[in-house]
C-alpha cells in the first residue's frame, strides 16, 4: 500500500495516476453508443451565459436519482438548474428527479435481489461507492461504462478520474479540510500531529465515518498521511485529546456554529457559503494539514439496464458542458471537475485549494476500505 497519492494541480496524478483512462474529448457535437449515435445537445455555446441552438432529436422521459440536498433547494441546489435546461435544450425530454431515502443502496439492494430498475442516471458518486457496489454485486452490473461516449470526457481531469471501469465520471469536487474559528484557535494546528498537542484539547468536530462521507474522507485522509498500520494508533490518541465525533455533516458543523468547538472537519469551500449567508469570515477560516486537503470528487453513471441510452448520454454530457459545470460548481458549492470551466470571482477570491491534494485510488482502497472503517468504528467509535 503506497501511503500517500498526491494529485497536481490542473488534475493530473503524480504518483499513481488516479483510474480512467482519457478518451473522447474533441469538442465534437456526437457521442456514440453501443445502440445507435447519439447527437450531443447541440446548443453552441456563444458565450458563458447564452445557447443559441436546441435539439429536437430526443425526446422520452430521463429518470435521475441522486441525493436529496442535489434538489431539494432550487436556489442553492444544482438540480433544479440542471433540470430546466437540459429541458430548453431538449424541448421534448422531461427530466425526473428520484430521491430514495437510502440513496445508493437502494438501488445496490434492488440489483442484488434481481428486481429490475427503471431509473437512467445515478448523480453522486464516489469511488467509497464504486468499491461497495463491486463487493456486494461481483459481477452483476449496476452501471455501464461511459467514458468513450461523451464528447466532453476529454476536459475532465485526469486526476480525479477514479473509476478503472470509466463508469463513474466525474462532474464535481471537493477538498476536505478543517473549518475553524480564528477567535477560539489563537494559532491553527498546521499538521496532523499537532492537532494531538494539549493546546487543541476538545477543539475538534469530526463526523462518524460509517456513516458520513465527510467523515469518511478524513479518516481516509489520516490513513494515507500516518499510514494503515499507524493510523488507529493516531485516532486513539486524537480521541483521548477530546474530539468530538458525530453522525452527519449536518450535526457537526451545527454544532461548530452553535460554539461546541472550534474546528470541524468540513469543506474548504466553506467560506464560499459563509460570504453568501453573510457570517463573519473569521469564524470561516480554512486549515490545511500538512499543506493537504483530501481530494473527494462526485461522479455519474448510467445504469446498465437503461431503456433510455441516448438520453443518459446527453445528459452527462451536458453536465460537463463548460456552462453546466461552471453553475453546478456554484449551486453545489464545489470545484468543477473540468479543465475548461472558468471559476466565478466568487470562488476566485473565497473558495481554498489545498498545495498538495491527496486521496486514494480505487485499486489502493479495494479490500482495504471496509475493514479501515469497520476498525475505527470498532475502536474508535464505539457505539456511536
């Protein structure tokens, strides 16, 4: 196990090269399945903001699913957006969002039972995902591979393309990070083995790995900074100098706003919402470890058992569209995961990217994923 996968800046891997292989990419109006050739929303994109053409040769329901907070704030939330104009573009396409309680594993569980699934798109992907869908379904495809079909593919960064299979392609990503309030740390903890010092007793927020992705990604992050066979050893140590672990997201960064510590584990586009909100940025500072921050990218994939192949193509495709991924970045306050989508001056001046990502690859996480969080939790967690 290499104990640390740096990324570059601009997306390209360093040390390993995370997984996919580029492909497509030319710019064309075309994309190809393995049924038939697909024409590309062929809207010219004149400027940022403005589309000229619509395309007439779709048309059908596209069922999407995706997790709830990707929809259910239409001024804050990128599916709403994504929604109104792929429909402006397609004037005959109707796009339906689904939004199960249990996200993927929904649909993980309908696949390993047999029950056929009539939903085209899934929008939320991460390689934590990809890992459990192939241990629990072996060989049964959930998804099918896209890369080769979308025009687009080429302007995604090869650094966070990380499904081997090209199913999962990127669209988004975020970098995990500490969020701190300068008036309760007077000096940020600069590396891991400083947020062990006395000074930081009980400062930090973390979320539970089982069952946050947040939380998930920082664990992870520990392993490929000390290493797995010292990473526990660390987290037993962080525990005894009172960090605080909670469920959700949600549950820890309300309790870092309600003044319950003053770091939390949280997203270094933090003060990105903190200026839109209009909080005090000193309340909002972002702390790299180790010059790190962990690189976690959301992907798409289509389903294997789509009726609907065209209409799944077109729509991932536009998502990386340079119009489309300049607002999901945005609304779902995150990077854009292309090379080719300008950052608004809101994210030029508040949004942090970290001197040296780093993540895991998939074939690095692959039999290692499940028992590194089922230990922690174990030893760590306890009940919680």
């Amino acid at each position: 196990m290499k104990r640390r996968t740096l990324l570059k800046h601009g997306g390209t891997a360093t040390v390993v090269g995370l997984a996919g292989c580029t492909g497509g990419g030319n710019g064309g109006q075309e994309t190809t399945t393995d049924e038939t050739t697909t024409t590309e929303a062929t809207a010219t994109e004149t400027t940022e903001e403005t589309e000229t053409t619509t395309e007439t040769g779709l048309s059908g329901t596209l069922k999407v699913a995706t997790y709830s907070s990707f929809v259910d704030a239409p001024s804050s939330s990128p599916g709403a957006w994504l929604k109104n104009e792929f429909e402006k573009r397609h004037p005959d396409v109707t796009v339906k969002y689904e939004t199960p309680e249990n996200e993927l594993n929904y649909y993980i569980q309908r696949a390993a039972q047999g029950v056929d699934i009539s939903t085209d798109v899934y929008v939320g992907l991460n390689v934590d995902h990809l890992i459990r869908i192939d241990e629990k379904l072996g060989d049964r495809s959930l998804f099918a591979p896209m890369a080769d079909r979308l025009s687009h593919y080429g302007h995604v960064k090869d650094g966070l393309k990380f499904d081997p299979q090209q199913r999962a392609i990127p669209y988004d990503t975020g970098y995990i990070s500490l969020v701190y309030d300068e008036s309760g740390v007077e000096k940020p903890p600069e590396t891991f083995r400083d947020l062990l010092k006395d000074r930081y007793a009980g400062d930090l927020i973390v979320q539970n790995a089982k069952t946050a992705a947040t939380g998930r990604a920082f664990l992870l992050w520990t392993v490929n900074t000390v290493g797995e066979d010292r990473y526990l050893d660390y987290w037993t140590k962080l525990k005894n100098n009172g960090v605080k672990i909670l469920g959700s997201w949600s549950d820890a960064y309300t309790a870092y706003e309600n003044g319950e510590a003053p770091m939390v584990v949280s997203y270094s586009t933090d003060q990105v919402y903190a200026n839109r909100q209009n909080k005090d940025l000193t309340k909002h500072q972002v702390g790299f470890l180790n010059d790190q921050g962990y690189a976690n990218p959301e992907g798409m994939a289509k389903f294997a058992d789509t009726d609907n192949p065209e209409l799944a193509a077109a729509f991932m495709d536009f998502l990386l569209s340079k119009r489309a991924q300049k607002k999901i970045a945005q609304l779902n306050v995150q990077f854009p995961a292309t090379d080719w989508a300008p950052l608004s001056e809101e994210f030029q001046k508040y949004a942090k990217t970290p001197k040296n990502p780093v993540t895991f690859t998939y074939e690095e996480l692959q039999g290692n994923l499940d028992s590194w969080v089922d230990s922690w939790a174990r030893e760590i967690a306890g009940g919680q």
